[in-house]
C-alpha cells in the first residue's frame, strides 16, 4: 500500500512540475497559479536542486529507499529541464555597445510611484544615452523632474502621460521621447481596453509627422484572482499593438516569455509582430523583480518589444538599483535599424 501511494505521489509530482516547466503543452500559461510559478522558474529550478539534495538524504533510510529514488528522478529531470529552458534564454549582462547617429536606446522602469529619486533615474538614463524613458507608475511630476534634470544635461526629452482614475485611486505612467527622434502626438484613451489597458495605464505614441516608430510605455496588470480577465485582455491588447510595422514597446508587462507563448505572429515574434530584446541579445533569463531576489532567481516581467525593423544589439539588467527605492529593476536596450545592422 505504501508503495502504490509513494507511486502515485511521484506520479502527481511529475505531472504538476510538467505543467510549470511547460504550461503551452497544457494551454494553461495564462492561468492564476501556472503563471505565477513559471514567473519565478529561477527560483523554482533553485527548489528542485534543494529538493533533489534532499531526497538523496531521505534515500539513505531502506524503507524510504524506493520512494525517495523516483521523486529524486523527478527532481533531477525538473531541474535539468527550467535550468536548460534558462540558460537558452540567457544571463547576459555585457555593456550595451556604443551609441550610433542610427541606434535607439530604451530605458524601462517601474518606480513604484514616487519611490525613486528623479535624478538617480536621470542619472541612469544619461549615462546609458536613453532616448525613450519608460516609467510605469511614475506621475507626470515625476517625469518632468527626470525631463528637467536631463535637459540640464544637454538632453532635452519630451514628457507624455496618461493617467487612470478608477475608484479614487490614481495611477500613471509616463514616458520620456528624445527630441532627437521628432516631434509625438499621444493617444486619446477611453479607458476601456480598446484603446489602453485596463486597470493601469499605458501611453501610446505616433510620430507626429509619421516617420518614425509607435512608442508605447506600457503597463499590464498583475495577474491576481480578481484581475486574471484583465490581465489577459491587457496582454492581448498590447500584443494587437505590434501588428504595425514599425513599434517599440518598453515597460512592466506582469508576463514572462511563459505567459505570452503563442501569441507570437511571425519568425522568432513572442508579442503579436515583436520580438524580445532579452530573448534576443540572451538576457531574457534575468529577473527584474523582485529587488529583494538576486536577479537570476526573479521573474523577466519587465520588457522591451519590438517590430521586426530594428535589431537588437545589447540589453542590460541593473542589479545596481535595488536599494533606489523600487521593488523593479531597471532594464536598457539599445537597437538599430534593421537595414543598418
């Protein structure tokens, strides 16, 4: 009786971290408690290992001998599989190459409101030559104090905010557009998901003069039970946003590479037409929250996405900043146009 029990244990055990390590074999990426766990497959590779260590303890006792060798097999397997599914997405984190007259360079980072100081943003976003500063949760005091401070620099940006009312509670996000790439009209929003997400802002960009890329600063909910339908939406929102040829979209999308599996249209596109920097320059594997886990054990839930017209050539994760004030780090990008690659 108790091995028939250890059995189908083990057997529970395989299936459940079968679905984690895999969840589009089972069409369950965007469900409450997959898409949390995958979240953190660092973090889960890590409990596997330690669980693996443990059993090969628990083997030593006879009796517990043949149970403890099939959940061991189980642990190993699970563990190979997440650290493999991690090392091809990649812990890169060399230097962004230099700046061209042609290459783009993306800052994204939610600050959490007001917790991160103005300058320390500037600061980042002048020393790594940002041309689009994305700040999910930012206001827009926020973004004209980081405006001010680069101005003073040399570096004058254009501030666009949207802002969402919804039950007394005010969220924003803001995003920074050098001058350099032209002058930007922002989207009307209704609000309502048809023209931004849903529950938390996103701002929306066209060239004013139409030459240029669609900038979107982008923020999805985060997917718990109450908001698992707008989560959803907001994904599938932002990812019929890169059905246009030329799109740059950077921020906090609550979503690993896990969570939009299939929703990519198109060679290597992981979001409607775009494709990922961190799966592209292999530094999608790094967390960038929360600060308080080292980042190889956090979730990828911050990105930057783009059209198929611009290559990538560097992505960094700033580990640097886990004391600024947010619970995100701060990720730049910097790309090219595809035809100057």
């Amino acid at each position: 009786m108790f091995k028939f029990l250890g059995a189908l244990l083990t057997l529970a055990v395989a299936l459940v971290l079968l679905i984690v390590t895999w969840p589009p074999l089972f069409g369950l990426q965007t469900t409450m408690w997959v898409a949390q766990v995958t979240a953190m497959r660092g973090l889960l590779t890590a409990c596997c290992i330690a669980a693996l260590v443990l059993l090969l303890f628990i083997g030593i006792i006879r009796p517990l001998r043949g149970f403890a060798g099939g959940m061991a097999i189980v642990m190993f397997l699970a563990a190979l599989a997440n650290g493999g599914i991690l090392l091809y997405r990649g812990f890169d984190q060399t230097s962004l190459p230099e700046p061209t007259d042609q290459s783009v360079t993306v800052l994204s980072w939610n600050t959490l409101g007001t917790a991160v100081n103005p300058e320390t943003i500037a600061k980042l976003a002048l020393d790594s030559n940002a041309d689009i500063v994305a700040l999910p949760e930012a206001p827009r005091t926020h973004g004209d104090a980081v405006a001010g401070a680069m101005k003073a620099a040399g570096k004058p940006m254009g501030v666009y905010t949207q802002t969402f009312n919804s039950g007394g509670a005010i969220s924003a996000t803001t995003v920074l557009v050098s001058t350099r790439l032209g002058k930007y009209t922002q989207a009307a929003s209704n609000g309502l998901g048809d023209q931004n997400t849903l529950v938390v802002p996103s701002v929306v960009l066209y060239p004013a003069n139409g030459t240029g890329p669609t900038i979107i600063a982008s923020h999805a909910v985060s997917p718990s039970k109450p908001q698992m339908h707008n989560w959803r939406d907001d994904l599938a929102w932002l990812a019929a946003q890169c059905d246009a040829e030329n799109v740059i979209i950077a921020g906090d999308f609550n979503a690993t590479l896990d969570s939009i599996a299939g929703m990519g249209i198109g060679p290597g596109a992981t979001l409607g037409r775009c494709l990922d920097a961190g799966l592209a320059t292999r530094s999608a594997a790094l967390g960038t929250w929360p600060t308080k886990l080292p980042a190889f054990l956090g979730a990828p839930i911050d990105h930057v996405f783009a059209t198929p017209v611009w290559n990538f050539t560097g992505m960094t994760v700033h580990s640097e900043f886990d004391e600024a004030g947010s619970d995100h780090r701060p990720i730049t990008v910097r790309m090219v146009p595809a035809t100057a690659d």
